[in-house]
C-alpha cells in the first residue's frame, strides 16, 4: 500500500503511541508490524511478502513525435 493510501488508522496509531511522545517503544512496535501485517496485499501464492505489482509486465508504447 503506498504511503499516501495508508487508512487514517495507521496516522493516528502513530501520533498517539510513538515513543518520541511518550508512548512505549514495545509497544509502538508491535502495534506497527500489526499495522503493516494487515495492509499488506495478498498474494494468490501464498506469499504474502510478494508485492504483487512488481510482477506485472512492462508495456512499452511509441507514439509519433
């Protein structure tokens, strides 16, 4: 998920626990990689730490000039 896309979720989770405002450093972390863990995309394989937009292939178009 592109860093522009996150859910409001993910901005206010860490405003509230990150440890430069006093939040637990633990606790931030965990709260992180559950964060992460569920936004990442699923891939058909079973891989889940495949992003799958990298598998696409590249189209190359030539317009006149």
């Amino acid at each position: 998920m592109s860093r522009d896309r996150r859910p409001a979720g993910f901005a206010s989770f860490v405003r509230a626990n990150h440890p430069d405002v006093g939040g637990d450093p633990e606790e931030f972390a965990r709260g992180l990689a559950e964060l992460r863990r569920r936004a990442r995309p699923v891939d058909p394989s079973g891989r889940a730490d495949r992003d799958p937009r990298w598998d696409a292939p590249v189209v190359v178009v030539r317009r006149p000039s």
